[in-house]
C-alpha cells in the first residue's frame, strides 16, 4: 500500500476485521522500513510470512526508544519536526521518540479526547504540569498546548506551581463552558490539599501520570479520594499516554481506561511475553498505535493491566527492573 494511503487511513473508522487488515500493512512497512525493529523481528527467528493476524506481530520492548533511534524510512536524511523525551525519573535513561510529523500527533491526540469528551471548543483548557513545563521536549506539554489552541479561549493558560493563580482563574470562569483541568498528579495533589475547592460539575479534573518522585507513591484510590474529597468532585479523570506513543487512552473515573481510535490494547502472558492472557487475567501491556507509522506501531510496554468485557482496560502498576521473561510482578491495589 503506498504510504500516503495508509497516513489516510489511519484516522478512518474501522471495523475490527477493517484495524486488523491495516495493522498488517503498517506490520510489513516498519519490518521493511525499520532497521531496528527489522534486526528485533529477526532475532526472534520468526517467518514474516506466517505472520497473518495481529496477535501474530512481534511487539518491541519500550526500552529501545532508550537505547535506539527508533524510526521507519530513511533514518540518515530524515527531518523531524520534534523528539520527545521522558523525565528520565526512573534512573534506567530517557526515552526519545524522534517525531517527523507532528500533525499526526496533534490529530491524534484531539480526536482522541473529543471521541470521548466532544468538541475542545466547548472547554477552557487549564493546565498544571510542573515538572513537565520545567523541561524540553515533553509531549503532554505540546498535547496541552494543541488543546488550548483548537478551544480557542482567551481563559486557557499553563501553570508552574502558582496555586493561588489557578485558583482565581478558576472562580473567575463563568459557567457558559466546562474547564478542563490537565494536571500531573502530584501537583493536583498539592493544590487539593492547600486550596480546597467545591467543583462540582462544571470542572473536568484529568489527572495524567504518578508523582515523579515527589511525593509517597499512593494506591490509586488513595489519590482518587483525596482529590474528590478536597475539590468537591465525583469524579477523577486520566490520560493514558508515554513518550513512545501518539495516542492516547482515557479514564472517566475507577481507574478503566478506553483507547482511541487509533489505539488497540493487548494483554500478554506476563511469562512467556507472545502469548496473550483472557480478559480478567493480569499480564503485561501491549500497545498498537496507528499513529506511530514513522517510529514502531507495536511496543510491548512494562505496565501491568487487565482487559475487561467492554474493551476498557485497567493499568495496575509496573513490573520491576528484572527481565520481562522472569520477572516478580509488583502493581498496586486496584
């Protein structure tokens, strides 16, 4: 298939027979056209002519946006138009997704949160990411920043750690529009715990990943709780989302996520990592994303989760720094 084809077709709707014939051609484009996902398939000895399904598809190990320039085409005279990188908060390196279309991820990104949520335009998009906002190359940073672009509302603003700030810009909102409040969990904690507010519906709290060290790591019920309690709201919302990827999951509260449409979740054994479990069945977490075309589609990440009926997915925690192939398991309470 001609590769301007495919980026089409990335964003069409699917049936699943439909996702599983396009997956297969975005499966022999990166064999062909990824030399390092090219030399991992081969390692495994696998015949690239028996694989016929999706469950048949190798998936990378995460760790080689740490280790490998990870990209599909012709790596020496490429362009990117950004490289994202991870905190590099966990001691083992940082993670680079070098990006040449950035338009794909911003498409990704808004029609993955308006699948769920509707048009941004009907949002103010506030946004509380220390952390993130202290450093280069994040891409929550950037999503944040297309929202607040496409809502288009002169209220839409970042902030480092000014409490006070977005507390007032927040009673200053009328209510003719909901606010989208995108805040990395430790600092959602923090202006929770120091500036108690009454919410109610009118604030969409997402939370979008742990504590980055800055705070005792808590359950997720734990967290959910304090936030409900102190900002007066039923529910807690979170992004699912890393480095590695270009799209996005979301949760509307108890911790189940639902990917985009240009997201598909797989559970494998957490044993023997090419075999896939049940539903219900912990294992580790694999990812297809379509809009990955220039980078790999198919990573193996070291989150631990569940499939349920529905096609949510719970994220339960993180395997240790063992092997994959051998590891204890370590995730907290659902």
């Amino acid at each position: 298939m001609n590769l301007n084809i495919l980026r089409q077709k990335i964003f069409e709707s699917h049936t699943d027979t439909q996702f599983d014939e396009l997956v297969l051609k975005l499966f022999d484009y990166q064999y062909n056209n990824n030399k390092i996902y090219n030399r991992y398939v081969n390692l495994l000895g696998r015949d690239i002519k028996k694989i016929d399904c999706l469950k048949k598809i190798p998936f990378m190990p995460v760790e080689f946006f740490k280790e490998h320039r990870v990209v599909s085409g012709d790596e020496k005279n490429e362009k990117y138009d950004a490289i994202f990188t991870s905190s590099g908060t966990t001691g083992v390196g940082t993670s680079c997704h070098y990006v040449k279309d950035i338009s794909l991820y911003y498409q990704s990104a808004v029609a993955g949160f308006e699948k769920f949520y509707g048009s941004l335009k009907n949002y103010h998009v506030l946004a509380l990411l220390p952390a993130y906002l202290e450093r280069q190359g994040s891409s929550l940073v950037a999503m944040a920043e297309k929202f607040m672009e496409v809502s288009g509302c002169g209220n839409n603003n970042f902030f480092l750690y000014d409490f006070d700030g977005l507390a007032k810009k927040i009673e200053s909102i009328d209510n003719k529009k909901k606010i989208l409040l995108l805040g990395v969990t430790f600092a959602l904690m923090d202006f929770a715990e120091t500036h108690p507010q009454n919410f109610g519906d009118r604030v969409v709290v997402m939370e979008t990943g742990g504590m980055k060290g800055r705070k005792k790591e808590l359950v997720r019920s734990e967290i959910h709780g304090l936030l409900k309690k102190n900002l007066g709201i039923k529910t807690v919302h979170s992004e699912y989302g890393m480095t590695e990827l270009l799209s996005q999951a979301y949760s509307f509260g108890e911790g189940i996520y639902y990917p985009s449409n240009t997201l598909k979740i797989l559970i494998r054994d957490a044993s023997d990592p090419f075999r896939y479990v049940s539903q219900g069945v912990v294992g580790g977490i694999n990812v297809v994303d379509l809009a990955n075309i220039d980078s790999c589609s198919f990573i193996e990440t070291k989150d631990l989760g569940l499939m349920h009926e529905d096609g949510g997915f719970e994220v339960l925690g993180r395997f240790d720094h063992s092997d994959t192939r051998g590891c204890n398991l370590l995730y907290t309470n659902a």
